[in-house]
C-alpha cells in the first residue's frame, strides 16, 4: 500500500488529464455529434412518452419475455417487422457540473486501479518505457473497450462506438505517459 500511496500524483493527474482529454474530445473537436439524432417531430414523441406514464428505466422494444408472448401474432409481427431499439429515460435533467464531477472521479478512480495494476508488475525505478507500455495498456483497456459489448447488445451504431474506442485508446495513452513521467 505504501507503494500505491506514492503514486498519488500521478493518479491525480491522468485522472485531470483524461477528463480534460474527454472534455476535448465532446466539446472542442466535437466529434461526438453526430452520434445523436433529433427525433423527429420531437413534441408529439415526448407527449406519448409522458401519456404512457414511462417511469425513469431502460426499455427496449419489440420485447417478449415469455414464450407465451412471442405466441400473440400481434406481438410476433412487431418482433419481426421493427422497429427495434432501446429507450432509456433519465429521472431528472442533466445537471453538467454533477455530471462533470462524477466523471471526474471516475477517472480518477480508474487512475487508482490503473496504479494499483502498475504496483504488482512494475518496480520502483521502472524504466520509462515498462511503465508507459504497462499504464498505458490497462489505460487502454479500461477507457476503450468496457463499454463494447453494451455496443454490441444495445445497438449503438458503429460509428460512435468507434469514436469511443478512439478516445479511449487516446486516454489510455495519456495515462500511461503521465504514469511514466512521474513513476517512482
């Protein structure tokens, strides 16, 4: 734990630079935005929603759950026929500084576990290189490929979840170089 305990900055700062990192990837270079759509006669879509009386969750449809659902021809068509998707509705309004500093505290404790796996393979006095490749590779792994198979089940298109796969190639190797620039 010592060992860990010495590796405080280099924590802090991937876990700052990283949420820097995204910050610019979302707003600067704004590549993100042509991941989301605007619906379509947006009011009336909300309307039904609040006249469903829809609670706060993660839907998907067509759904059948039980083989006695899939038996209703109606149901059947719809499965077959589509649309298909997922909807996932919030409980509250995005609020961008609760959302801002739970992102960044997930990057920092991703940073701490990044550290905790670099304090089991690296020594201290590691050269730059061990650490960076070490840092890097679990930076990598832990922003670039965690929310993959979501993509896979949940149908985000592939295009935004390439550009996921960007960043998080992108912040892994800003983590590992931050880890081994100041590695002990």
């Amino acid at each position: 734990m010592s060992e860990l305990a010495t590796l405080w900055l280099p924590i802090f700062l991937s876990g700052t630079a990283v949420f820097f990192a995204s910050f610019l990837a979302w707003v600067v270079i704004g590549h993100h935005t042509a991941d989301w759509s605007e619906i379509p006669d947006e009011g009336n879509v909300i309307d039904f929603i609040r006249r469903q009386g829809l609670r706060p969750g993660q839907y998907i449809f067509p759904l059948a759950r039980t083989k006695e659902a899939l038996a209703d021809d109606a149901k059947k068509q719809r499965i077959l026929s589509g649309p298909w998707g997922t909807l996932n509705l919030w409980s509250r309004q995005v609020h961008m500084g609760r959302n801002l500093l739970q992102s960044f505290v997930f990057y920092l404790v991703t940073s701490f576990f990044i550290a905790y796996l670099a304090t089991l393979a690296l020594e201290p006095g590691a050269t730059f290189s061990k650490v960076f490749q070490v840092t890097g590779t679990a930076g990598i792994l832990a922003y670039a490929f965690g929310h993959v198979p979501n993509s896979i089940w949940f149908g985000t298109h592939r295009r935004a979840m390439l550009m996921d796969i960007i960043d998080g190639v992108c912040f892994g190797l800003v983590t590992g170089l931050i880890f081994a620039a100041f590695w002990p």
